[in-house]
C-alpha cells in the first residue's frame, strides 16, 4: 500500500513539477513538495461578507465560498474561479479582468481546461432540478478577457455539465453530462476535435456514462461513474478508444468524485460519502488502477461528524497532474481531515 502524509491545510489546485498551487479561504500561492511557500501570496478580492464567510474551513465550505479552480494560462496570468466569478490575475498580484456571465456558483472540480494553444473552455453546473435553464459550455480564445457560447443544451436536455478536459493523447476534447432522465438520457459522453466548434456524442443511456471527469491512456479512457443518489451500483469502467465501447471493470464502495492520471503512467480514482443509496459505508477511499484492470485501495478515511449538506466526504486531484509524477490530493469533510493536502511519501 502507498504511504500518504499531510503536507498542509488548505486545497490542492494545480500541480507542476516542482510546486503546488493551494487555496486558503479567499487566498492563494504555492508552496514545494515539504509544504514551504514559494512566492507571492494572492487575494480574491471582495467586501465584508466574503470576509466573514472564508474565515474558517467550515464557513467557506458551507457558503461555497471556495476557490474552485486555478489554471495558469498562456500569456503567463492565472484564471481563478471563485463564487460566481472568474477572475484573471497577472503574475504581480494585479486582477485584470473578472467574469460574471455564467450560471452557478461554479463548475465541477474538472469544470475546465486550458488547451495546448491556449484556448480556455468553461463548463456550466447548477442543481437545475426542474431542467428549466439552458446550461452552456463557455470559451476563451484571449486568455480569459472574453467569452462566448460555443455549445448550448436546450432546457430539459441535460441537468448540467460535470467535465470537460483535453486529451493528450488524441490531441482532443472530451466532455461529460448529467443527471438522470429516462433511461439515464442525461448521462453523456462527448468529444470534439475543432477546439470546441461541434461536438460528436459518443455514449448515452446509462449511470456507466455519469463520469465526474475521465483518466486517459493511450488505448482507453477511465472513469468511475458517480451515481451516488440512485440505486444503480456504481461501476469503474473504461472505454476503447477504438470500438467506443463500454467494459465494467470493478464495482466502487460509493460515488467517484475524484481521478487523476500522472506521467508516470499510474491512475488514480475516489470514491466519496454523499449519503446514497447505494453507498456501501461512510467511508472515502482513494484506489490505484492495477495493471489487471482492477483498483486497489491504498488510502481510507471515514466521513467526519459535519452535516453533508456542509461537506461530502470526499478526495479530489489538482488539475495538471498529467505532467506530474508525485501523487497528491485534498481530503475535504474526512475524520481528522477536513480540508487538508495529502502529499506520497
């Protein structure tokens, strides 16, 4: 089994090889692989009550005043998305542009993407019970200073969008949808190989095809499904590349609601406590995919004594850990591990 230690408190947001990007209420900075800050720490701007509602890890979880994602860009800024807003910070510190125009509090942890020419895609996710909203895939081609609408899901076609990532391997685009619908129409799968402009869909129809994001290698795509309020069981599948078929390989404790794959080939899923039905126990497990096709668990901790409503139990992987070797990710709603960076030893 891998052996995992706390390296700081706060959230994973992006890796590079050499340093983390790591979020404490409304700030963030880097820090290295001992948990030392490199660099300049930067503030999300804001009044009073987002003062009040990010001086403390469970005010900040509870109001979703987090900040979600953090990508550096091109030209060398950072895109921060925070509660209902992108912001764009240069390297000085400097906020030189901030977006509003999207609905929700903020995308899915795998919400977006940064392409190799620069190109940023924006994902929409909102509850949407009543499937009232149009929900809407967003891009930037100047480094997040505009945007605009390249795919709208009319309402009543999908609940919203849950990833949308770049695929080293294929050089292309993938996306996923939500929720439910008949026979689990909401549940898609698309890829796109103009930068966004169409988007062919690939799999439908069933809680297989609910990922929360996707692992590539270069023959299949990886994904555990995240079906945690439903009584289908939750599956660990993988799709081949070639025929777009879906093979389930292992079933899952609870709801997948983490995965990273790093550069020296290993992949890594979570599973999370949500309070479904088909969840096996309040337990949270991050797994290794074997090389036989099956996951191993190599870390667990249990759901902590907060309300779900608060925080799930859950383990979550920076983006960038493609071009990463050194496993690691954020514990949030955990016994002991509220909101901490868990780092291999």
């Amino acid at each position: 089994m891998l052996r995992f230690k706390k390296l700081i408190e706060g959230r994973a947001l992006y890796q590079e090889p050499d340093k983390i990007w790591v979020a404490k209420g409304r700030r963030f900075f880097a820090v290295d692989y001992d948990g030392k800050r490199v660099g300049r720490v930067f503030t999300v701007p804001g009044g009073w009550k987002e003062r009040l509602m990010t001086c403390g890890r469970v005010l900040t979880q509870g109001t979703r005043n987090d900040i979600r994602i953090l990508l550096p860009l091109k030209n060398e800024n950072f895109l921060v998305v925070a509660k209902r807003k992108v912001l764009v910070f240069s390297r000085d510190g400097k906020v030189v542009n901030i977006w509003t125009g999207f609905q929700g509090n903020k995308p899915g942890h795998q919400g977006a993407c940064v392409t190799p020419d620069g190109t940023i895609f924006f994902t929409e996710y909102l509850l949407n019970p009543k499937r009232d909203h149009a929900i809407r895939l967003w891009r930037s081609m100047d480094n997040g200073m505009t945007w605009h609408v390249v795919k709208e899901f009319e309402p009543g076609d999908i609940r919203h969008l849950h990833f949308v990532k770049w695929d080293v391997y294929a050089g292309c685009l993938w996306m996923g949808t939500g929720d439910y619908g008949e026979n689990g129409a909401e549940n898609r799968l698309y890829q796109s190989t103009d930068n966004g402009e169409t988007w062919r869909l690939v799999g439908q129809y069933s809680q297989d095809w609910r990922a929360i994001g996707v692992c590539f290698t270069k023959d299949y795509l990886y994904w555990g499904t995240d079906a945690g309020s439903c009584p289908d069981t939750v599956h660990f599948v993988r799709m081949d590349r070639q025929t777009e078929t879906l093979e389930i390989l292992d079933d899952m404790e609870g709801p997948c609601h983490g995965c990273g794959s790093y550069a020296d080939g290993r992949a890594f899923f979570s599973t999370g406590v949500e309070g479904g039905e088909n969840e096996k126990d309040n337990i949270a497990r991050m797994k290794m995919l074997g090389a036989d096709g099956k996951l191993q668990t190599v870390w667990e901790c249990k759901k902590d004594c907060l309300p779900l409503i608060v925080q799930y139990g859950v383990m979550r992987f920076p983006l960038g850990t493609d071009n990463c070797t050194r496993v690691c990710f954020t514990t949030m709603g955990l016994k002991g591990h509220g909101e901490a960076i868990m780092i291999e030893k």
